[in-house]
C-alpha cells in the first residue's frame, strides 16, 4: 500500500466524521460562490450587468423557497416546551399569567429618564432641516489617467479634521476636505457671562443634518462641538478643572467664513 493513502486508510477503519456531509456541502458552495464573485469581479459592461440580474434573481428565488426554512424550524421546534400550568381562576391574582406589572413599570421608568436627559440640555438651536448625503458633496471629481473615475466626491463645507489626522493615499480616498475649509477655532458666547471667547475645537461630537456630515466632521449650522474650555478656568463641584464641553453652532460657517457658536451651560 502507497504511503500517502493513510487518510483512506484511516476512514476505511473507523469511517467518516459525523459532519462529513455537512462540511463538504459547505465547502463546496464556498467555492462555488467564490468562483462566481471572481467573474462578476473580471467582467466589465453589458455581460457584468447581465450577470448580475442573474444572481439576483437566483438570490430571490433562494430566498423565497421555503425548504430553506425546515432547518431553523426543526432547531426550534426540538426546544423543550414549558409545563402547562394547572387552569385556576381569573379573579385569583397572582395565578395567571406571570404580572406585566414591573415591565410596565420599568418602561414608566425608563421613559421618564429619557424625558429628563432631553431636558438637560436646551440648545439655542432647536430644529435643524436634515440634507440628503449628496447635498454640500455636490460634483464627483473626475480622476484616473483618462479622467473617468467618478467615485470621490469633494467636501465644500467647513470642516474639522483632528490633529492626528493622516490622509489616504490619493487612490483610496474617498472624501476630499480641502485646506481652506479646514478650521480649528471657534468663536465660542457664554450666555451667563455674555463674553466670546475664540477656543481651540477638540471634535464633532454630532451634526443633526446628515450621519454622514459627523462621520466626517463637517460642521454647519445646528452642530454640537466639543470645545476646549482650559482657558476659562471653569471647576467642576469636586474641585476639578473642566477641559471640553459642548457648544451649538448658530451660523452659516461656509458664507461667513468662521464659526460662532453657544456654549451649553
């Protein structure tokens, strides 16, 4: 016997593994689907596009057959069901079914909490329009050797990039913030104090417009910057000293050229 066979030796003595079937199944399909996402990444125009209505209407149909589905309901259908409980009466309490009493109450709870945390703080700006993504992104930039390469968008907004920031290499980048638009001050009110102070921004803590604008820390009317107070020597009731805290933007900072903003007291 050849040296090489002891794996046809070793099932021809004791058999198969008991998932044999299943792990061939599954590496089977993994390489099937492999194959097919190496076509549909060569393939270029019309057959790309014929490919892919093909796949999705397979996906479909997999999707809709409903043998797919025997597996999970035999997993669930094996769970152990609970003992039926002896009938009792409905006027006895207690004895029914478990009390939604403390769920109830939980939900009371944690809705009033939520009421006093969007109590706390009262921004000057209360309302903000939401955009789409596309607004202040508005033209791809035409790139590649024969200028066809329509994915990157730039950014003609304000924006605030951190100090530890690193740029992509140019191939990979997909947002575009421009130097001119890059601020690191704000020109931060007091309201109780009723003075302005121009403080270093630390970040972006949350633009109301689009998810997409605080992902890439772009700052426009109605965002809430966290700032860098050190300067104003505010201390907190234990006796330390505040560094960051939160300010509103009230202005329009891509026409006026900086930024003014509420601090939230």
């Amino acid at each position: 016997m050849p040296q090489n066979e002891h794996i046809e030796l070793h099932r021809r003595r004791y058999g198969y593994r008991l998932d044999h079937r299943r792990a061939t199944a599954e590496a089977q399909g993994s390489a099937r689907s492999t194959r097919m996402r190496r076509k549909q990444r060569r393939l270029r125009g019309l057959k790309a596009k014929m490919l892919t209505k093909k796949r999705y209407s397979e996906k479909v149909q997999m999707n809709e057959d409903p043998s797919r589905c025997t597996r999970r309901s035999r997993r669930s259908s094996g769970a152990p069901k609970p003992p039926p409980r002896e009938p009792c009466p409905s006027t006895v309490p207690g004895q029914g079914e478990p009390s939604r009493v403390p769920k109830v109450l939980s939900n009371i709870g944690s809705s009033r909490t939520r009421k006093e945390k969007a109590g706390k703080w009262d921004v000057p700006v209360p309302k903000v329009r939401g955009v789409g993504d596309s607004r202040g992104l508005p033209g791809s930039s035409k790139t590649g050797k024969r200028k066809k390469k329509a994915w990157k968008r730039m950014v003609t907004k304000v924006t605030f990039v951190g100090e530890g920031f690193t740029r992509k290499p140019p191939k990979f980048e997909r947002f575009i913030r421009p130097m001119a638009l890059r601020f690191k001050k704000a020109h931060v009110t007091h309201p109780e104090l009723k003075a302005t102070f121009y403080l270093p921004i630390i970040g972006v803590k949350k633009n109301p417009s689009s998810p997409l604008y605080s992902q890439l820390g772009v700052i426009t009317l109605g965002t809430v910057l966290e700032v860098n107070v050190s300067e104003l020597g505010l201390v907190t009731q234990g006796g330390k000293v505040v560094w960051g805290k939160y300010a509103q933007v009230t202005n329009n900072p891509e026409n006026d050229g900086c930024i003014n903003a509420v601090l939230l007291v």
